[in-house]
C-alpha cells in the first residue's frame, strides 16, 4: 500500500528543492529523515515535514483499514517537486521604469512504499 503527503503552494522555488529530493529517493523512510535533518537548506526543513507526514499517515489505523505499516520497511518511492503559483511583484526601478519580480511557489509530494511492493 503506498501512503501519500503533499504540501501545496510552498514559499519556495521549486528549483532549490529539486535537488534535495533527489538525495532521498529511494532510500529507506527514517534513512531519508536523517539527510534532510542535517542538511542545511531550508528546502530540506520543508521536506523533512512532508516525509514526517507521510509517515504519520502510514501509522495511523484509521487511515489504512486497522493496520499500521512497519516504518523500517517503509521507502520512499516518488518525491515529486512542481511549480506552484507565482506572486507577481512590482519593483520601481531608474527613470519610472518598473520591473516584476516573480516569487515562486512549489507544490511537494512524497509517496511511502512498503520494500515488498517494490
């Protein structure tokens, strides 16, 4: 059974965590916490919650029909980071010209798989 968690519309580039979640893909659920914990990007801190809560949803009977899934068998199968929504700002630049800024929002999905369904 896979166990899904997403956080939407995060305050960050997908870009920036893109590559953080290719460190933990594939690697087992508590091996994958222990990179993203001492990693220092702020990408990394917004992972480890989504991964947090994917666990969290693996271990809890009323989600999963009673049963609770073993957290040492637990792999991370698909992480997936898109884009969100973009902020569009206005900056004032030289000789009343105006320049946008774009302040990007992610969309971060973790998905566990029990080692025997892989």
């Amino acid at each position: 059974m896979a166990y899904h968690a997403s956080h939407r519309n995060a305050r960050i580039s997908a870009r920036k965590v893109r590559h953080l979640a290719t460190l933990v893909r594939g690697k087992f659920a508590d091996e994958a916490l222990d990179i993203l914990r001492y990693m220092p990007h702020r990408g990394a801190r917004l992972l480890e919650t989504v991964v947090r809560s994917a666990l969290g949803n693996a271990q809890d009977p009323d989600q999963n029909a009673g049963k609770t899934a073993s957290v040492e068998r637990l792999v991370v199968a698909d992480v997936r980071v898109d884009e969100g929504a973009t902020f569009k700002r206005i900056q004032p630049r030289a000789r009343g010209m105006a320049m946008q800024i774009l302040k990007r929002t992610s969309h971060i999905s973790v998905t566990l798989k029990d080692l025997e369904e892989i």
